[in-house]
C-alpha cells in the first residue's frame, strides 16, 4: 500500500476542502440551530458535483461510490489491473465535507447508508429498480435509509425484534426501528427484520421499503445534541404490507447465513467512512486550536504552561494522522477486493475515539473561546457532534470486540 493519494484524489480533496471552506462552514452554525438545511442548497449543490465530474460523484454523499479508477492507471491493453480508488476517494472527500459540516454529508440526497446493502445484496432488477430513482434529482429531492436500530437492539444485531411473515406474495413486517438518519423523507428504506428471534441471525431478513407502503410510518422525530442539521427518526411498521419482489436479494439468498452475512458485510465499508467523518471533526477541531494558539501564544518561550500546550497538540495530532492511516488502510483493502473486517472495526474504534480527544482537547487549550456557544464560535458545535461517531455503526465496545475475534479467530473457544 501508497500511503500518497493519486493526482486526481488531490485535485478533488482541494476542490472539496475550498467549497467547505468557504461556502459550508459559513452556515453550519445556522443549519445546527435551525435543524435543517434548505433544499435550494442541497439542490444547488448536486448540481454542483455532478458539474465536477464523474470522478468527484463521492461528494454527493454515502452511498454513491462507484469504481473510480487512478489516472496511472495502465493502457487498456495492458495485462496489468486497474487500481480501483473509490472507497479510499470517498474517504478523502468525506473528510474534508465533516471538516466543514458533518450533518450535512448526513443529509446529501441520495442512497446514503441504504445503497451499499443493495449494491452489496440486490439482484440487478433491484439494482436498477432502486438506484435509478436518484440518476435525475433536478426537479424532486429523493433520499435512501437504512433501519436496523431498535430502541431493545442497537449493537447488538441478533436481538432485533421487529417480525416479518410471508403471506401469499407479500411480507409483513410489524416493529420499530429508532435513530434512522432520512428515515422521514426517504424515497425507500432497507429494513431488517426477523422470521424468527429464536433463530438469531439465521431469521434475519432485509427487505426495501418504500415510502407510501401501507402499515409504514414515521414515529418520533430526534432532538439531538449533535448533527442537528440531519433529521433522525423512529420508523414503524405495523401490518406493514411489502411485496415479496423488495426482499433484498430474493429468497433464495436466504437459504443460507449468506444473503444476510453479505448484507451485513456492507458494514466494512461504511466503518470506514464514518471513521473518515468522525476525523474531519477532529481536524477541525485540531486546525482551530492550532491557529488559536499561534495567535496568543508563543511556545518556544520556556514556560513549563506552555510545554503542556505543546504536547497536548502534538497528542492531537499524532492520533488524529495514526486514524487516518488505518482508515485509508481498511479502504484500500476494499478497494482491492480483500477481506477488510478487523480493519473497518478499527478504523472506527481508533478514529472516533482521536476525534473525541481532540474535541476535549481543543475546548481545553481554547479556554473559554473554546466553551462558549458564540455566533463565530464552532468548537462548541464539533464538540456536540463528535461523540455520536463513537457510538453508531456500531460502539466502540462492539467494534473492540469484533477486533478482538478476528485477532484471536481460531483458537480454542473462539
């Protein structure tokens, strides 16, 4: 592995970092106190992106990763490989989009969460049915969800609850699904439920749901601490009617552990990414207290106050650049079709908890600039929406213990 992004990954990283800079963070204050982002905006800025190009198509938001490839790549007729980019691309411009606003890249239109289990499971019809609803979005917004959160199962998957039947040529699902990210305005939602619960994962079923479908609703709406800007919802389904043709990957995926496993396998691809947001709040919040420091203080006088700043900056960024180097790691493994597990969980547990500590730090070193939620001041907002990116997609304790396994897999009682 390069640990040196392609010419094109730094064109679109400067591209993206100038934008956030200076059109997205202006406003985050005000779409964090206002709970939302107008779609003049997020229409303004698909536009955008798509006028960027194919190869800048990952700033539109998750879900939307595609095999770009680098521009070293051979000649077509070449019998060397292509190297594929996507999943580490996406990372770079994901990070520099949380630099700026992460619950804006949470409320982009598009899949979202919910495209990689159907890229991962779908059949082609699926594929097609359910992708090519966002190839025009000029005139309607369209979004995907994706649900597996109970308010009784959140990491801990084998104890989701909400059922599903088969009945003639239809499912029906009954439950509730909590902190869905666009579950009140997505287009369709990838839900998982069970035949079962005394199965455990072997009853898992993952099923698309549309919007409209009778017997499914939108709950409690989410005030949050952090990520305001993004709408959170609860779901519900109550003899929620679903056409047996929207079960993800079709029944016979389900014949063995496999069609959930793949849908589930989609997590080692998303890790990453939230790992790669939760690093852009930390550089902000690193970037920021650098720039704080520089212009109040002068720490090459030796004073021991000022030796303690010193470090804890160098702390800072010393985790903050080992995360990113794991996270970039676990993508590049996707890219090249390796098995990525333990390195998803890593990046996830390693960046959540670097960002963590550099928003704590950066308040400590700011004083009270840092503490006090001003109209210019943004440490108090990163502060807020940095502490969910130790907990979804999976706690830290839960990828801590998916680490564990994959390092001791095969030993006696593992």
């Amino acid at each position: 592995m390069e640990f040196v992004l392609s010419k094109r990954q730094l064109a679109i990283r400067e591209a993206i970092h100038g934008f956030a800079k200076n059109v997205i963070r202006p406003q985050a204050l005000t779409w964090d106190r206002e709970g939302g982002i107008p779609e003049d905006f997020l229409r303004n800025l698909i536009r955008m992106a798509a006028e960027m190009g194919s190869a800048t198509g990952m700033t539109m938001g998750p879900g939307f990763e595609e095999d770009v490839q680098d521009e070293a790549d051979p000649a077509p007729d070449s019998p060397e490989p292509k190297k594929k980019q996507s999943h580490l691309t996406s990372l770079v411009a994901a990070e520099e989009m949380s630099w700026a606003d992460a619950g804006l890249l949470l409320c982009v239109p598009g899949p979202g969460l919910g495209g990689p289990p159907v890229r991962a499971s779908g059949t082609p019809s699926q594929k097609e049915r359910f992708f090519g609803i966002f190839k025009d979005m000029s005139e309607e917004l369209r979004w995907g969800a994706y649900a597996l959160t109970e308010p009784g199962a959140g990491s801990d998957v084998a104890g989701i609850r909400t059922s599903c039947r088969k009945e003639g040529h239809e499912w029906i699902l009954n439950g509730r699904k909590c902190f869905i990210t666009n579950g009140g305005r997505a287009s369709w939602t990838v839900v998982f439920a069970t035949v079962d619960p005394a199965l455990g994962r072997a009853g898992h079923r993952a099923f698309v749901v549309e919007k409209g479908t009778p017997g499914f609703g939108v709950g409690r709406v989410e005030e949050k601490m952090g990520l305001r800007a993004s709408e959170t919802v609860e779901l519900v389904f109550e003899e929620c009617r679903v056409p047996e043709e929207n079960l993800l990957g079709g029944e016979e995926s389900y014949q063995s552990k496999e069609g959930f496993m793949t849908a589930m396998k989609t997590f080692d691809n998303t890790r990453p990414l939230v790992a790669a947001m939760a690093l852009g709040i930390g550089r902000a919040a690193y970037d920021y207290a650098k720039e704080f420091i520089k212009e109040n203080y002068d720490l090459s006088r030796p004073i021991a106050r000022y030796a303690a700043m010193a470090d804890k900056l160098a702390r800072m960024g010393r985790q903050l650049e080992a995360a990113r180097m794991v996270t970039w790691r676990a993508a590049w493994m996707a890219d090249q079709g390796q098995p990525n597990a333990r390195e998803a969980s890593m990046s996830k547990a390693i960046a959540g908890q670097a960002a963590i500590y550099a928003c704590i730090e950066a308040i400590e070193l700011c004083g009270i600039e840092g503490s006090i939620a001003r109209e210019h001041q943004l440490l108090e907002k990163w502060f807020r929406d940095i502490k969910v990116y130790d907990i979804f997609e999976g706690t830290g304790n839960i990828q801590r213990i998916v680490i564990s396994k994959r390092l001791i897999e095969g030993l006696k009682g593992f």
